[in-house]
C-alpha cells in the first residue's frame, strides 16, 4: 500500500495514496480518508477541550487522523479502534510515529461498546451511523459524537431507506437538510430514553455532505422524558408552503388552512434547540486563539448557527418568489419586512436562501412579493 505524509492542523501522518481522477478519490483507497472532512474534524478539535471529556473513543478510525488529532492537540487519552486488521496496521504506524500515548484496538464498535464505556464516543462511520446508535449510547459515559453522510435516506430523497433505518417519516421539502438533521437528532434522543437518559444536543449541524451531532447525555428518568417531550414533527401541506409543527410522539391529523390538503407529518424529529449558546460563544472566542485550516467557514458557520431561530424548519425564499412569479429581493430586505411586520426573522446555516421565522405565510410571502 503506497503512503504519502498529510498534515491537518498541527498533526501529520500518513495516509494511502488516492486516484484523484476517480469520482469519489477517498473510495479509491483501501483505507478511507476524506480531506473534505477537514471542517468536521477541525470543529470537534475546537470543542473538546470546552467539554474536558476524562477519556475519548474513535470509534471507527481508518487511519486514525480524528483520535490522533485529539490527543495531540486536545491533550485528552485516546482509544482508536477498528475492525479492519489493513487499518489498525495503519493506524498503529501512524501512533507510533507520532509517539503519542494512544490506545488501539481491533475491534468492532458495537462489541467494544458493549463491555466498555468512554466518557466520550465519536462515531463517525461510511454511511449511516443507524446500527452503532444503540452501542454508541451504552458505552458514552457523557457524549456521543455522531456524523452520518447517508443523506439521501434522513433528508427524504430515498424514501423508504429513510424509514427503515431511522423509524421516521422524511420528506424531500425545501428545508430538507433540516429535516435530515433534526431526524437523525431525535433518533438518537429515541435510542437514549430507552436507558432513561436524555439528550443535550451541544452543536449540531449540516454541512454539504453530512450531518454532525455533538451531544451531552443526561441520565434519570426525568432526562430521558424532557428529551422525548422535545420531538414532534412538522406537518406540511404538498400543494403549497404552509406547514406546522406539532410536539407529540404520535402525529394528529391536521389540514392546511390555505388550501384544504391534509398535511403529511414528517418525523418524529426533534423540535427543540440544535446548539447551547454558551458553546458557540466559547467557540468562537477560542477561534482568536487558535488557527484550524477552516477557520473562515467555521466562524461563518458559527454567526449563522447562534443566530437562528429555534424554529424546526425553514422557508427557501427563492423558492417562494418563483411560486409568486417575482424576482427575489435581497434576502436582508425580505428579512427586514418581516421584522418590520412584528416577527423575529433570521438567516440560517442550512441554505443560503433560508430564512427561518415564526412569522404567517402570509406575512412571508408579503415580504417576498409585493414591493420592489
């Protein structure tokens, strides 16, 4: 297997070379390696040392650059594991080379997290993460860390994958992406109750390719059934762009009031917040003191994602003007109106056409379309 040295942030190490001319270079490696991952790894470097977990899990580490980069720049005991014998060869060169003291360990996640616990747990599989939750859960002392790049499935696109491995109901809307996000977040709220404990999402996010949860778990009861009380789903109207959310664990049956269509329910998602404002406070001051290779879209993900609205979806605006037969305003002028019209409005990471807002539709589409 021919090697090339990388460096991502302050760590180096060595990873298989890939045939840049396939369609997906990271598959055409025997060991998978995504350089466009590079945010996620950075923002999870940026986030530790905030939480000062005892311990942490890398729970699938292919060449082992996550746990590597945890205990290099982080400070924090590492455990990297996998069960594939090609990658924990890998692995094993990459620390002893970096002369860190990390554990490795062939395993599979699911038997490991079965006799062993971790005061935190990333999961961070090819695909879904769906057959590692449960595992994830019993083995997380505090928090579960989870990336899933199965997008397709959790934002509706593939319909019935969606439902097998999540047990929801998504729907390819606008807001997809959210949808997606908040379906992933409550199937793990769901996993969690089942242990009575809850879920305190930390920092949550998508981006392009993936969806990213940082999670704190709570135990007792209590935890688990303030958890569960915070999902829900949103009901959405197929013939126009109203839609409402509903907190319950079972869906009503409910109508649009514009056009007499029964909503479709998607979900169960979570309907709560997706961030602690303190942590992106804290983020962001630790970005002035620190230099990962994304910080420029870290800090533009960080001002959209604390200034959301806690709203569990959100309104393609260019969407609505094609339906209205308008060119779209600027999106501050569409937010301005609607502020104007006594509704909060804001901007979010999801879209940069989003616009996230409590306000009516018909206050919406106002600001959209009716002057110039």
């Amino acid at each position: 297997m021919d090697l090339i040295e990388t460096r991502e942030g302050t760590t180096s190490f060595l990873v298989p070379v890939q045939d840049d001319r396939a369609q997906f270079p990271p598959g055409s490696a025997p060991i998978f390696f995504n350089r466009r991952m590079h945010l996620n790894r950075d923002i999870t470097i940026l986030l530790l040392p905030l939480l000062e977990p005892s311990d942490y899990l890398d729970a699938m580490g292919a060449t082992g650059i996550r746990g590597l980069r945890v205990a290099n720049e982080c400070g924090i005991p590492v455990t990297i594991s996998d069960r594939d014998p090609v990658a924990i060869e890998l692995i094993t060169r990459n620390v002893e080379r970096s002369g860190l003291p990390v554990t490795v360990v062939q395993r599979d996640v699911n038997a490991l997290l079965s006799e062993q616990s971790f005061d935190a747990v990333d999961l961070d599989p090819f695909g879904t993460p769906a057959p590692f939750i449960d595992a994830g859960v019993k083995g997380t002392r505090r928090f579960l860390f989870v990336t899933a790049t199965d997008t397709a499935p959790l934002c509706g696109a593939h319909l019935k994958a969606g439902i097998r491995r999540y047990n929801a109901f998504p729907m390819n809307t606008e807001y997809h992406s959210e949808v997606g996000l908040r379906i992933l977040l409550g199937f793990v709220v769901r996993a969690t109750a089942r242990y009575d404990r809850g879920v305190e999402p930390v920092f949550c996010y998508a981006r392009e390719h993936f969806f990213r949860l940082h999670t704190r778990l709570l135990r007792g009861t209590t935890a688990a059934d303030d958890s569960l009380a915070r999902l829900g789903f949103v009901h959405q109207c197929r013939k126009c762009p109203y839609r409402e959310e509903e907190r319950s664990m079972f869906p009503s049956t409910l109508t649009c009031p514009h056009c007499g269509e029964r909503l479709q329910p998607i979900g169960p998602l979570w309907l709560g917040q997706l961030h602690s404002g303190n942590i992106l406070a804290n983020l962001q001051q630790r970005l002035t003191t620190t230099e990962p290779g994304s910080a420029k879209e870290i800090t533009k993900l960080l001002d959209l994602c604390g200034g959301e609205l806690p709203t569990s979806s959100h309104y393609d605006y260019h969407v609505l003007a094609k339906r209205l037969g308008c060119s779209p305003p600027n999106i501050a002028v569409v937010l301005n109106r609607i502020c104007e019209a006594g509704y909060p409005a804001t901007r979010t990471h999801f879209s940069g056409y989003g616009i996230k807002t409590e306000a009516p539709l018909p206050v919406i589409l106002d600001a959209i379309g009716t002057r110039s």
